[in-house]
C-alpha cells in the first residue's frame, strides 16, 4: 500500500504552477502602476466652496427637508394604521 505517496508529488507541482504564474502575473503589472505620486489628476466632481452663511443655509433646508419627509411618513403611518383598523372591525362585525 502506498498511503498516499502521489499526493507529496502532487503537492510540490502546485507549488511549481503557482510560483510561475505568480512570476508572470507580476511581470504584467511592474511599471506605471504607482498612483501614490499622482498629483496633477483633476477629480471628476467639481464641488463648490460653502462659507459660514451659505453652510447655516444649507443645514436649515436640509434640516427642513428631512422634517417635512418624516412627517409625510407619520401621516402615511397613522393612515395605515387607520385604514387596517376599520378592515379589522369591520371583518370582525359584519356576519355574512
């Protein structure tokens, strides 16, 4: 019996394969890939400058928008809420 012994065989091929195509994949990529020294790149977004009064500005309407959106949802959620309870009733009271 031999227990194996085609695996140790197997195992050192593995090892060759991946050692070549790790060789290679890394001969691709050796030039022009460092983007750390890369300064002179212009952003796609071009964002506008907030100062102190148009920033105060800004965090009113937001803060408004968000108010007027949460209250949209209580309304639809007291509706609802409203709208399942006369089903409930009704269903519960009405004999057919």
């Amino acid at each position: 019996m031999s227990f194996g012994s085609g695996s140790i065989p197997g195992y050192l091929q593995r090892l060759r394969n991946s050692k070549n195509r790790r060789e290679k994949r890394q001969k691709e990529f050796k030039g022009g890939n460092d983007y750390s020294t890369v300064k002179s790149v212009k952003t796609e977004y071009d964002l506008p400058k907030f100062t102190n009064y148009n920033f105060s500005e800004f965090k009113k309407k937001v803060k408004e928008e968000a108010e007027q959106e949460n209250n949209k949802q209580r309304i639809f959620l007291v509706l609802f809420a409203i709208a399942v309870a006369i089903i409930f009733l009704f269903f519960k009271y009405y004999k057919i």
